[in-house]
C-alpha cells in the first residue's frame, strides 16, 4: 500500500509500505479521504510540532474517514464497507484525567501521526489504517464521506466552543480564518451565536468565514488600513465581545482576543501557539477582570459532530475548498499551506476507477 510519510523538514514522499492485518480487538480501514492539518503541515516544514521532533519517519495524517475493510479476529465491529470516521485519540484510561472524564488531557496519550512519542505513532495518510475497533464511529445515513473528513477538526472546534459555555446570543470574536477558525464559527452558529466577527489577515479565509455564519469580518493588518497600533487597539476594545476565541495559534491573535473582549469577558485559547513562553499582555486581563481558558483537542465530541454535519446543524461544507488525489500530494501540501489559496484540502486515497 502506499503511504505519506515525512522523513524530516522539507522531506515527503509517498512510499509503499505493507498491508497491516488487524489482531484481536482492531480492525482495518480502506481511508478515502484526510485533511491536512497544521501540524501536519509543520512536520513537512520544519521536521516538528513544537517541542516534538521527528526521530524517525513517520505517517502523516489523523483527519481520515474510510470504509471497514476487515475485524480482526473475535471482535466486534462493523461490518465490511461499512462508512466510517476514525477517532485519533488513545488514552490510557488510568491517570487522573482519564478517571474525571478528561482524555484529552491524558497524562500518557497517543494521537494518530504525531511525534509526541517514541517510538511514533503512525497516522492515517496510508491506503489501509489498522486501529482499535472502538475507535471506528460508523458514519451517520446520508453523510457524505468528502464532508464527513472534516468532522475531526470540527469536533476541535465544537470543543472550544463548549469551553466558551453558554454562547446563546452572544457577541464573539474568533481570531484566526483558517479551517479550525471557520469551524468554531459553524460551531458558534450552531450553537446560536447571536454576532460572530472573525480577523485574519487574508481576504479569502474571511469569505468562507462568512459563508459558515461570520456577521462581520475584519482584514487585520490590511495596508489600506493605514492605522497605527493604537488606532487598531481602539478599534479593537469597541468591539466588546462577550467571548473571543483564539484560533490562529499567534501571538498578536491572542492580543486581539484580550482587547477585543468586554471587561469581565472571556477568552478561550484554542490555536497552540509557538514553543516557550508567550508574552501576553497581563496587565489587561487583571484591570479588565478577564478570564482565560484553554481548549485542547476533543473527546466525545466526534459522534457528536458527525450528526451535526448529517442534519445541517453544522454549516461546514465550504471549508473544504480542494480535494486532490494521493499521487498529487506534494502539491496538495503546498496549496494547504497557502491561506490564500486554501481552506481545507483534502487528500484523496481511493484508486482512481473506485466511484
């Protein structure tokens, strides 16, 4: 089968690999389409997320949905053909976190494609996927599978969300237009936000944002804007949002967040930013009665998305902006890491003549 496997910064290749078989309790998966993901994007660059280096190649991928392909032996699952999503978390379902209810905060967690550990653990960007079985979610009748691809991320997003509480008419600032942040706006507006504004700094995220429920949407930095930084901060406090959620994993976006918040409001940290600490302008969110959550990954989530992308509940459709087939990933990479080419790209494993 073939694989996409980073061996280092600037080094992809799509190489062939065996056919895993699943044993007890696993089964196998034929993956039809994954999302490529920023941290994914950043083991292609850089040849690390953060503080996790790549020490050996690794399998890309852990936004994927496919079709069971076999159970292993004595285990219960689906049966073969069935639509599935594929949960990317394993925990240890011992430590502390897992016992309150907290998996995503394992003390000893593993995730689909990521360096974290070592040895690594392989993602999903592979022809076959062997996992725990309970980690399959059959797909709801009538998803599509294209659509179903995004459901990690969303589910992502459908977290921080959750960390906001109740945004029922709310106003909220999102920072940040890229797949994740336009997913928190589908998740807000699904969860009836009352005005949603999104920033970025490029024009074409912020008109999917507004495809998926922005009510208004601001071009930081923009050169035609020709505003100082103190006229941009003004700018910022009249917006007095409620809730702002931090999505675009920098540092400015967290600043905009911490002034584009009412006093007393709150801000919800989902984008992770660079390694080390961030300078964060402190002083603010003490005078301003602030409070500062984070939002990490995601639970039970995923079944909840994936019948919220089957009923219309969750807009998302237009995230996904481009769907390119296994053999042209190189090229794939490169337009997922242009936002203003991009929102969601897709990577496509079927074999050409499969429908």
């Amino acid at each position: 089968m073939r694989a996409v496997v980073a061996h280092g910064a600037g080094d992809l290749r799509l190489e062939e690999r065996p056919v895993p078989q699943p044993g007890p309790g696993e089964v196998a998966v034929d993956i039809r389409y994954g999302g490529i993901c920023g941290s994914d994007l950043h083991y292609w660059r850089h040849g690390a997320v953060g503080d996790f280096r790549l020490r050996e190649p690794l399998v890309l991928g852990h936004e994927i949905v496919g079709r069971v392909r076999a159970a292993g032996p004595g285990t219960e699952a689906p049966p073969p053909g069935t639509p599935v999503a594929v949960h990317p978390l394993a925990s240890c379902g011992r430590c502390r976190q897992c016992l309150a209810g907290r998996r995503n905060t394992c003390l000893d967690t593993g995730y689909l494609g990521s360096a974290a550990r070592n040895p690594h653990v392989q993602g999903g960007f592979a022809e076959v996927l062997v996992v725990p079985a309970d980690r399959v979610l059959p797909l709801p009748e009538g998803l599509d599978m294209r659509l179903a691809a995004i459901a990690e991320p969303a589910a992502v997003a459908w977290h921080a969300v959750r960390q906001a509480g109740d945004v029922r008419g709310k106003r909220v600032l999102v920072t940040g237009a890229g797949p994740i942040g336009c997913l928190v706006v589908a998740a807000l507006r699904a969860a009836g936000a009352g005005e949603i504004t999104v920033t970025d700094v490029h024009e074409a995220p912020l008109a999917v944002a507004r495809q998926v429920g922005a009510t208004s949407t601001v071009r930081i930095g923009a050169p035609a804007t020709e505003k100082n930084e103190l006229e941009e901060l003004k700018d910022l406090e009249e917006l007095a949002a409620d809730i702002a959620i931090e999505s675009s994993g920098n540092p400015a976006g967290l600043r905009t967040c911490v002034y584009g918040v009412d006093r007393g409001g709150l801000v919800v940290g989902l984008g992770l930013l660079p390694p080390g600490d961030t300078p964060v302008a402190a002083n603010a969110v003490i005078t301003r009665e602030l409070r500062l959550v984070g939002s990490f990954r995601f639970d039970t989530e995923l079944g909840e998305v994936l019948r919220a992308l089957a009923d219309g509940r969750l807009p998302a459709d237009p995230v996904v902006t481009s769907v390119l087939p296994m053999a042209r990933t190189a090229e794939a990479f490169e337009l997922a890491a242009d936002p203003a080419r991009s929102c969601k790209v897709l990577l496509d494993f079927a074999d050409p003549t499969t429908p």
